[in-house]
C-alpha cells in the first residue's frame, strides 16, 4: 500500500477546535501518563485514550493537541493527536505556534 506523500499530510492539518489547546509534553509517567505544558498556562497530567493509544506514540518535546476533561479542566485532559515535525512546520507558517 502506498504512504501518503508529504503534501497530502501537510494539506490536511488538524487545527485545535474549540475547547481544544496546543501542548509540550514535558514528561512521560509510564503507560499512558504524561505531562502537557499547555498554550493556555496550565500544565495538565494528561492521557492517551485507549481508542488511540496503540498509534500514537508520544515521546517528549512533542506538540501535542489536548482536550481538557469537564471536570478538572485546568489539571487533567486527553491528548488527541499529536504533530510530526512537517506538520509542525505548516503550524509555524499559518502561525498557530511559534
């Protein structure tokens, strides 16, 4: 099966919705756990969901998009997805992240 070129990726770029904030992972936990410095001021412990947790590995220094919980939004949250360094590349050039 053919790989997606590079313009494909870069054309279809997930942008933070509403409720959704741009992050640095700091520090990894183990397992699923990690700490998110996010755009917002907070730093949020934060998980991988299991529906994606086989395909998206997180190391640190990544940017990452998080998803705050209800409940606890300034503290806990969900990683959604995380950007690779093209990616990271269109963000700077549309100027979501500097």
């Amino acid at each position: 099966m053919p790989t997606q070129t590079n313009n494909e990726e870069l054309e279809r770029i997930r942008v933070p919705r509403p409720g959704e904030v741009l992050g640095v992972v700091e520090q990894m936990y183990g397992f699923d756990r990690l700490r998110v410095r996010c755009r917002d001021g907070f730093t949020r412990n934060c998980r991988i969901p299991g529906r994606i947790r086989k395909r998206l590995w997180v190391r640190e220094g990544d940017v990452v998009i998080v998803r705050p919980w209800a409940v606890q939004s300034k503290e806990k949250g969900d990683i959604i997805h995380r950007y690779t360094a093209a990616q990271l590349d269109a963000l700077r050039r549309k100027g979501l992240w500097e």
